[in-house]
C-alpha cells in the first residue's frame, strides 16, 4: 500500500499535534511548575508551612527541611522523619547540583519534586506538583490558522566573527549570547530582519516580538526555530511559530528576543495567547 503524503497544511497540524501531547504529558513538564524562589544567604526552611521561605504545595509536610545557601553552594538537610529522595535515592544531606548539568539533584517527597535553579551566578528553587492546577485545567494550544503566506523563502548571512548581544530574561537577569548571523526576509513587499543564533541540535533559533504581541499573542514575544541554511537560503515558517513556558506558569525562566528582532508588522500566524494578556496566572 502506498504511503499518503501529507500536505503542508496536515503536516503543520500534525506537529501542532504532537507538540501539544508533548507539552502536556512531560514528567517535570511547564505546566506542573507550582514555585520559584530566590535562595537567600544562610538557611531557607522548606515546607507547606507558610511561615517557611520556600513554601511547598499543602500536601507536603510542613516542614522538610532546609536549603543552606552559602558562597554559591546549596545544600539540603532533610528534617528528622521525612522521607526526601534526590534521583530516586533516600538522602538526608545533599549538596545539590543545579538544572544547568547533566547530573542535576531533582529531589522529591510525594508527588512534589524540586531542583536547584542556576542562572548566571544566582540560584533558585523551582517546585513541580504532579498534580497542579494549571496541568489539569490545561485545554490546549490556542493557534492561527495555517498559512502558506507565512512559510517564507529567506537568506541567511553569516557575520565573520559571530557576536555577543545582551539577552534579558523574565526574572530581570541578563546573559550574553553567541549570535552567529542574521536572517533577511521579505513579506508584503518590505524587507525583515532578523539576529539568528544556533541552538544546542544545530537549528537556528529565531526568537522574535512583533505587533500581535499583547493583542492575540503572547505579550512577551514567541520562539521560531529553522533548519540551518543550505548555502544562503532557508525557510522561516512562521506557522512554526511557538509560545515560550512563561506564557503558560509564572515560574519559568524564559529569555525574552533579543531587541533587534522586534518585526514592526503583525505576524498573524503560528501560537496565540493562552491566557488573555491581562491575566495574571
């Protein structure tokens, strides 16, 4: 039997599809994010009592002990007769290592698991529950509809020395990027650009704001990834385009585009808000 090819638009809802059932079934995913909290210098009570500083969902015990934050370097001490398992193993004392590595300590107790944040030289905890409000009530992606207008031809220049831009992200901390080139593209007859950089797999990523922005999507810009060019000319698919996590839990720590690809145009395609801009979630 022969194989069916699909046609643009049943491949763009397919990935719509996919990506939809990804978000919503990851174990550790966005959407069961219940907490982020600064670690302050010395100890940091961790519970369900509120009177703790880095409170836990009420189905935690209200106390499990203590994150002590000294020179850079957590270490968690488990409270007498609490069960707390760092990667699946009984601990009651752990120096954590952050999200950043490869090794990171993800520590549970029940259905609630917590990690060590990292960003620059600043650390957080960041809390899941399995059960979050926000998982469950979660109703789908809201989308444009597919349009091939949006599916552009465009050309890829490399700078000969790639460059370091200032990138600020949503808890206010900035990071110096690698950007290696940029992106030109024409719609409605006027010329866009954009700063490109590439990603972890070897796509460029396409961070931008445009004018939708706070209107029909999200408020703080959406994220477009691309195939590496082949030679100068690549496609910007912008029904590809997607929410960060912070558009869907305040405790996430997206970064936000890079100024020089604020579009001054409506890119009326790819993810919608979630929330109405307004909404505080």
């Amino acid at each position: 039997m022969a194989t069916q090819t699909l046609t643009y638009n049943e491949t763009i809802l397919a990935e719509r599809r996919e990506r939809e059932e990804r978000f919503k079934n990851t174990e550790r995913g966005w959407l069961g994010l219940v907490g982020l909290y600064w670690l302050r210098d010395g100890e940091n009570k961790i519970g369900s009592n509120p009177t703790c500083d880095i409170v836990l969902p009420p189905e935690a015990p209200g106390n499990i002990g203590i994150v002590q934050y000294n020179n850079g370097v957590a270490t968690f001490r488990a409270a007498r007769g609490v069960p707390v398992y760092c990667n699946g193993k009984q601990v009651t004392l752990k120096t954590l290592v952050a999200d950043i590595y490869e090794d990171a300590d993800f520590l549970q107790v029940g259905d609630i698991t917590f990690v060590l944040l990292e960003r620059a030289d600043r650390h957080l905890i960041r809390i899941w529950n399995k059960h979050s409000a926000t998982r469950k009530n979660f109703t789908g992606f809201k989308q444009y509809s597919v349009d091939p207008k949006y599916r552009i031809e465009a050309k890829y220049t490399a700078y000969d020395t790639q460059k370091l831009v200032s990138i600020q992200d949503v808890i206010e901390i900035y990071h110096e990027v690698p950007v290696q080139g940029y992106v030109t593209f024409e719609l409605d007859g006027v010329e866009h650009r954009m700063e490109a950089m590439v990603d972890e797999e070897d796509y460029l990523r396409l961070d931008f704001r445009d004018e939708t922005n706070g209107d029909t999507t999200y408020v703080g810009g959406r994220f477009l990834i691309a195939e590496m060019p082949k030679g100068d000319k690549l496609i910007v698919d912008f029904n590809q385009a997607y929410n960060p996590p912070c558009a869907y839990t305040d405790y996430a720590t997206c970064p936000l585009p890079p100024p020089e690809n604020r579009l001054a145009l409506r890119i009326e395609a790819g993810e919608k808000a979630y929330w109405d801009n307004h909404h505080t979630h």
